[in-house]
C-alpha cells in the first residue's frame, strides 16, 4: 500500500503542466490561437519554433519575455518548410494550427475556394504532422501531436460545407495517426473549439444576426477565448495527459452536446 507521501508524490507528477527541456512546433502562431499556444507552452519551459507567414506578427511573438521562442517565416504548404521539421533535433511537440476559412453556401462554393481550404486545412495538415512525426521517430522522442479541429469537425452548419468536411478529415485522421503511433509513444489528439474572437472570425462575428445565431446555439452563453482554447492544448501536450490519445477535446461550451 502506498503512504501518504507516496500518494501524493504520484498525484504531483501526473498533475503537472511543466514542458522543461521539450522542443515545440506551432504552425500558424503569428496571431489567435496559435501565437496564444506559442507563449503558453514556452511559459511551460520548451523551447518553441514558431511558424507564420506574416514577418511583423512573428517578430512581436519572438519578442515573448521567456527568451524560448524561435521565429520561422514560412508558407505551411511549402516543402522547404516540412523538411527543416523532419529535421529538428529533440522535437516532441507539433500543434497543427494553422488553417482557413471560406464560408459559402454550399451550391456557390467555387472550384478555386474548394482547393484553398482543402490544401490548407487537410494536405498541408497531413503533410506538417508527417513530417513532425518522422522527426520524432527519427530520435526515438515519445512526442505529443495537436491538430486543432473545430466543433465544425464533430457537426454541420449552413454554408460551412469545405470547413466541416475539411474538419472531420482532421478527426478522422487524429484517430487514425493516434492508433498508428501509439506503439512510439507519440500521443494524437485533437482540440475542437467553437467560435473564438481572433482576427479571422471578427468579421463574421461582426455581423449582429450571425453572433446571434452562434450565441443561440451555445447552451454556456459566451463565446471561447483564446485563453480556453490553449488550456485545453496545455493540457494534452502535458504530462497530465499521458494516457489520452486519439481524442477530441471539445471547447464549445456545449454546441455539440445538443
């Protein structure tokens, strides 16, 4: 039987949040959500590449006061990109966030809009969690991958037809690459948010009758922050969650539960 001391030693070590000495990715980390997950996971102790586009945005994420995060200019889709990740020494974390949106009703969506958000949200995905996984099992690293999905991943809703099939490509492929990668110790998970307030939904939040329909399908009544969003990657990248893999962590206040 174990002690006290021994108990709670235990119960420590599982509960912990602190990432020291692990080497982490975030793609679309210049702004939102991806910039929030750089600075709380370089809070947590790793050292954090983080991949955007815009050279401005990564120069102020770069700036974060822990001195831990590494700035690469790159385009997710390009190939120079997936080999310096296949490349990193030490890797054990990707969170895959980055991705995009162009909401149309179905019958209008053009063939060159159907390209972009499938090149994005699935290929570019697909290709980067590779190429992060082939790294890690290159150095033997019992590593943690997060592709961020959407409650679009786990529903439907009007004139999001490419993002909801794109987002359920991500879940299926969560399960499939956690079945896989399991045997490595490599952990796959996915977080599932609802809407959040970032430059890239204000526009549609913008508009009063669409907030209303998204505030009416919310049983919580609030929109996701950011701060949400990252606790809930926090926590799969950590050694608190050592045992999950293969899940969606749903940060919809209850949109999917209906």
């Amino acid at each position: 039987m174990l002690g006290n001391n021994a108990f709670a030693c235990n119960v420590e070590n599982r509960m912990t949040m602190q990432l020291d000495g692990q080497v982490a990715i975030v793609t679309g980390a210049g702004r939102g959500i991806g910039r929030g997950c750089a600075e709380a996971i370089a809070d947590a102790g790793a050292k954090v590449i983080a991949v955007a586009r815009s050279v401005a945005d990564l120069d102020e994420v770069a700036a974060h006061p822990s001195g831990r995060i590494e700035a690469w200019s790159a385009d997710v889709t390009s190939e120079d990109l997936l080999q310096k990740i296949a490349a990193v020494e030490g890797l054990s974390i990707l969170i895959n966030n980055a991705g995009g949106n162009r909401p149309q009703a179905f019958v209008d969506v053009d063939t060159e809009s159907l390209d972009f958000v499938i090149d994005l949200n699935v290929r570019a995905a697909f290709r980067v969690a590779q190429a992060a996984a082939r790294a890690m099992l290159a150095s033997g690293t019992k590593g943690s991958i997060v592709h961020m999905s959407s409650q679009m991943g786990h529903v439907g809703s009007p004139n999001r037809t490419v993002y909801c099939m794109t987002k359920h490509a991500i879940e299926g492929l969560t399960k499939a690459m956690a079945v896989e990668l399991a045997p490595n110790g490599i952990r796959v998970n996915s977080v599932a948010p609802t809407f959040v307030e970032t430059p890239l939904t204000q526009p549609m939040l913008d508009d009063p009758q669409f907030r209303e329909f998204v505030m009416s399908m919310i049983p919580l009544k609030k929109l996701a922050s950011v701060d949400d969003v990252v606790a809930a990657v926090l926590y799969l990248v950590s050694p608190s969650a050592g045992m999950v893999t293969g899940h969606s962590l749903k940060v919809d206040g209850g949109w999917t539960a209906r």
